[in-house]
C-alpha cells in the first residue's frame, strides 16, 4: 500500500504507567504494518503543526488496528492522550523500513529494549515467533518498576527486565540485565535511548555480532523528502551520495555497523 | 474558466507549484499527489558537487511553524541530472531547478551544466538560504552583488532566470530592484526568515545550527507584505510563498501581486494541500464570478 494521510479511528485508548497511554488505531494502514515500521500522528491543535513519529507496537490478527504505546513527551503526546474510543485521529502511514525478520530465522535472537523503545518490540516478538518460530531473548529496561508490555512480551519469549532504580529485576540497564543473567545470542534487535544504543554498537562490535538498531531524530515531512531525520552512515548513502541518510525512508532501523552514532 | 499563468514565456497550467527543499524532487511526494495536477514542480537547492549540510537536530517546531538548518544537503548536479531530473521527465509539469552555490562560479558551473536539460523549464537562484556559513546569503543581502551575481547567471543560462529572494533584509524591493535591472525574468519570494529556538530543559539550541529559518503559517502576512511591496516596485512576475496552507492563502499572493505561488513547509503538514489549493482556487473563481486567474493577479491595489 502506498503511504497515505488518512483520519483514522481511536478504538480505545487507556494508561498503562506513569504517562504512558497504549491507544488501539482502527485503520487500513495496519493491513501491511510491519515491525519496526512507524506512523506520523498529527495533533489538532494548530499551533503544532508536525507530525509526531511513533512506533507500531502491535497489529491485530485481522490487521484492521494498529497499536501504539507512548509516553506524554509535550504538547502533542498531551493531546494524543486526551483522546478516546471513537475519536478521530490524523496519520501517517506506514512508514520507515522495520526490522529484516529474514536475518533472524534460526538464529538465536536478542529483541533489547529501553523506555519508549521497548512498544516496537512487541509486534516484532510476536512476527518472529509466528513466521519463523524464534523465541527471543526479550531484554527491556525500565525507569522503575512500571514495567509496561512486559505481560504482552512474555507471550513471544523470555524476557529479563533491568530498571534504572532496581526496584525490579537487574539494577541498572539492559546491558546489566544480559550480564547478569548470563546470556547470549547470535543477533540484536533494538530500540530505545541513544546511550543505549552505543553501547549495543559496541557490544556487538566486541562480541562480534549483527545488530540492527532502531534511530530518533527530529522530523518533519516524514517522507524523505525534507532532509530533516538523517543520521550519519559509515559509506556514501545510495539516496543522498554523502555521509548522511534519512531516518524516515532508509530507516529508522539500521546495521549498527552502517551508522555513527 | 482559464487558470493559466505566462512567466517569462512559460506556461503554467495553473499557478500552484512546490517550494524548493520541501518536496524533495517530486519523487517522495509523487505517492500523495498527481503530479501532472501541478503547474510546477520548484526542486530542492541543487549545487555542482554534493553538500553534506549541517548537523542534527536540524528542524524544530515553533508556534504555527518551522524552523530548518538542513543547510543545502544536496547530492551535486551529476546525480541530480541522471535521477532527479530524469525521474520528472515522465511528467507534464514544469520543471523549475533551485539552484545554490558557495562562489559565483559554483552557480554559473550548475548552471551551465543546465543548460541542455530539456526538462528545465526555469532555473532559480537562491542567493537567500540562511543556514548555510560561506558565500550564498551575502548574494542576497546586498543590492550590488545580487546585481552581480544575477547578471553573470543571465549571461550563461539557457532558461529564464528566477531571483529567490531574503526577508532578511531591511528593504527588499531595493533587491528585487537589482535583480530586475541586472535582467532577471522573474523573482520569487520569501525565503525563510532567520529564527532560533532555545530548549529550556536541556539549555541549549534546539538547532545544531543555533539558527534557522522560520517558515509556516507563522510566517504568512510578512511574506504577503513583501510581495505586494514588490509588485509595486518592479514590473517583472512574482512567485510568491510563505506559509501558504489553503487556497484562500495562495489567493491573497495573488491578489497582493503573485503570478504564481509555492506551496513549502504545509507539504510536511498536508500532503495533499498542493492538489486541494489548485481545486480551491478553481472554486473560489467559480463563486468569485472570476473566467480568468489573470484578472486577480496584483488585483489589490
Ligand atoms: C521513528 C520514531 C519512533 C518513535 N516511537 C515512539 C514510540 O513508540 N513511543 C513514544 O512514546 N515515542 C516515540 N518516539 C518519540 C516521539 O516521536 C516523541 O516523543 C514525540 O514526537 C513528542 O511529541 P510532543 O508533541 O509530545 O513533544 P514536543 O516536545 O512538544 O514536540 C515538539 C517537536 O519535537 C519533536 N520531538 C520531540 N521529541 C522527539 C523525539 N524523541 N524524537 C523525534 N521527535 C521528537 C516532535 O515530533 C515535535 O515536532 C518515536 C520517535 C521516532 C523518530
Ligand atoms: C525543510 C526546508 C528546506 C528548504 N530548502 C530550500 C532550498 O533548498 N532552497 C531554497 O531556495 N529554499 C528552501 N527552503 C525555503 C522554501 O522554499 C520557502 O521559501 C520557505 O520555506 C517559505 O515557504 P513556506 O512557509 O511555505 O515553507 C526550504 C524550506 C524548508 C522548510
Ligand atoms: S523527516 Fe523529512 S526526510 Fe525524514
């Protein structure tokens, strides 16, 4: 499907932590969402007028809704948050390329994530186990013991849980929580906070092995056209020939080895 | 009813077109809109070799707008030749290249360059980009090297010459009046108005640049005030833009002097809104009793 601006449905919406709201989407977007992949939610109000980028968390079985999990950030995540069942709500999508869930068949498969970077793991757990029948190693770090997703995770695989202030699982961060537990893998899929991310860089640099990583940047068309999202890249990027490629169209999930980050 | 602009000699099929930097090469934007429906398609800034442009955070949110340090990233004219250029031939639009430079000669070599597209339907110089360190903006912000710069570009270009011009000025008629003597067929105005951003959380500039330009509705009535202060002061076309969202904006360029208008930061917002402010254009004619756009252009008096 190309990608569309369409006013989809709020099917419900309801908090799940301190500021983090987990709203179902009825849209035809969900038909070919796939993990990894995000949407643009557009706020009403018009003094804010740029899309805000969010992660699909989850397609239903029937691929008629979208889930996304957020965290109220500012102006436009406020909003988003005031919605309710039967509410319209302005989106983008899909876009972005999602995760290669090719490079994880038969391997052994770590799906890392960090805040508001563990919602894209779940639609990925779960499309793993479905298509090629990978259990992941589930690693998610918290700020504290709201541990939201972690019940919809374990679904898909084992899951260790790190919290900032130790109040659940290992101390520390999901860095810790592998340590700790004593685990391997062959493969890394991950999200979350750039220091997280750095750090998975390193360690699969050291330990030798592929990790796709999911990126942030500030956006505005979306689409690739603005130039705003990119992120510098180890070769000469195919689209724009220098060092740089957009987060929005080439990503935001990338080959850690691929990215400066 | 004709909806039909002449700038310079080229006809547009009406007066909607993109603003440059905001629609990539019609490529990205191609899934949303017909655009064959366009009267133009105004790509982003192209120079003779790639730029890198500026760090990141490189566009932040204000009030009714934008702000933007992409700082001219661009793939250099070789490439932008063999795709960009080679993509829209397979469309009924006019072309019209954005070009920038660091030196003169970096303008005059992609310029040159230009001249045996046959695709390219105008080419217009940005002399006004804020984000970028070297050279480009000084050709915009003085009268002498505007008419400098403009009258070596008319020497070596093979097609109609458009002057983008700053608001970052203090007078800009007295530059849209350089460009008119030094033989521009056109100019198209305005560029982003310088603007920053502050974080308070973190302390620091939203921008890696610390400055960008401003662009959205926020910036609408200082860029209808330009226009009409230009349609008064020279008598070669106007393309006018900033902040235009609907139709009734891009009639207010028209009716304040514009022979046409480019639709920029509202794509981001609205990827439609360039196909719906060519059918709302065409509905206020209808409602207005208007057969003819002409009749509206500089209307307002
Ligand atoms: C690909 C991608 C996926 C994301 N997925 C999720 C997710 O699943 N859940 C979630 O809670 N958050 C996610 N984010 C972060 C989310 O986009 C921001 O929290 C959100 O845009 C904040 O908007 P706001 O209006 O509440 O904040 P404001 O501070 O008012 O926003 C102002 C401007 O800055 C932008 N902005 C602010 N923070 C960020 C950020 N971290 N990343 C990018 N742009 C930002 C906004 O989009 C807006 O244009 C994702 C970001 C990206 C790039
Ligand atoms: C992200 C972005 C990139 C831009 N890039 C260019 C560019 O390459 N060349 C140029 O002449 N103007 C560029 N502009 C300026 C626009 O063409 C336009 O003049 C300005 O944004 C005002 O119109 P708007 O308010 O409708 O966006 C850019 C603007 C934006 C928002
Ligand atoms: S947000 Fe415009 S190119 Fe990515």
């Amino acid at each position: 499907m190309a990608k569309q601006k369409v006013i989809a449905k709020v099917a419900r919406q309801e908090q799940i932590a301190a500021g983090i709201f987990d709203m179902w989407i009825e849209t035809a977007l969900a038909q070919d969402a796939k993990p990894g992949q995000f949407i643009s939610v557009y706020p009403k109000d018009k003094s804010t007028l740029l899309p805000r980028p969010i992660s699909i968390c989850e397609v239903n079985e029937d691929k008629t809704m979208l889930r996304i999990v957020y965290r109220v950030a500012g102006k436009g995540t406020a909003e988003f948050s005031a919605y309710t069942a039967g509410d319209d709500i302005a989106i983008l999508g899909t876009l972005g390329n999602g995760f290669p869930l090719d490079a994880a068949k038969g391997k052994r498969v770590f799906l890392m994530g960090g805040g508001i970077g563990i919602p894209p793991m779940l639609e990925l757990a779960k499309q793993l186990k479905k298509q090629y029948d990978v259990e992941s190693r589930i690693v998610v770090g918290y700020r504290d013991n709201q541990t939201f997703l972690a019940d919809d995770l374990a679904k898909y695989g084992s899951v260790y849980i790190a919290s900032e202030d130790g109040s659940v699982g290992s101390k520390g961060n999901v860095m810790n929580a592998i340590e700790e537990n004593n685990l391997s893998a062959d493969i890394i899929m991950a999200c979350g906070p750039m220091p997280m991310l750095r750090a998975i860089k390193q360690y699969a640099e050291a330990n030798n092995m592929t990790a796709y990583i999911s990126l942030e940047e500030r956006m505005a068309c979306g689409v690739g056209a603005c130039l705003g999202c990119v992120v510098k890249t180890k070769e000469v990027d195919h689209h724009s020939h220098v060092h740089n490629a957009r987060i929005c169209t080439d990503g935001p999930v990338y080959d850690a080895k691929e990215v400066e980050i | 009813m004709n909806t039909t602009v002449n700038i310079a000699g080229v006809t547009f099929k009406n007066p909607v077109m993109t603003a440059s930097g905001t629609f990539g090469s019609g490529m990205e934007y191609s899934e949303f809109v017909d655009l064959n429906r366009l009267g133009g398609v105004v790509t982003k800034g192209v120079a003779n070799v790639p730029w890198p442009g500026n760090p990141t955070p490189r566009v932040a949110e204000t009030y009714g707008g934008m702000l933007n340090a992409i700082g001219l990233q661009n793939p250099g004219i070789d490439v932008f030749m063999e795709r960009d250029l080679a993509f829209l031939k397979d469309y009924d639009t006019n072309v019209i290249v954005n070009v920038c430079g660091k030196s003169v000669e970096d303008y005059l070599e992609v310029v040159e360059r230009l001249a045996d597209a046959n695709n390219v339907a105008m080419l217009e110089i940005n002399v006004s980009c804020p984000n970028v360190k070297e050279g480009a903006i000084a050709f915009g912000q003085k009268a002498d090297a505007l008419f400098d710069i403009t009258s070596r570009i008319k020497k070596v270009a093979k097609q109609p010459v458009i002057m983008k011009l700053s608001p970052n000025v203090t007078d800009i008629t007295e530059m849209a009046k350089a460009a008119e003597a030094a033989g521009a067929d056109c100019v198209s105005l305005i560029n982003t108005i310088t603007g920053m951003k502050i974080d308070i959380n973190r302390k620091t500039f939203a921008l890696a640049n610390k400055t960008g330009g401003l662009s959205g509705p926020a910036i609408k009535p200082v860029a209808v005030r330009m226009v009409y202060q230009v349609a008064q002061a020279v008598n070669i076309p106007i393309i006018g833009m900033g902040g235009i969202a609907t139709a009734e904006d891009a009639i207010e360029f028209i009716l304040a002097g514009a022979s046409a208008i480019s639709v920029g930061a509202m794509n981001f917002v609205n990827p439609y809104a360039t196909i719906e402010i060519v059918e709302g254009i065409e509905t206020y004619m209808k409602a207005q009793g208007v057969d003819d756009i002409n009749d509206l252009i500089g209307a307002v008096k």
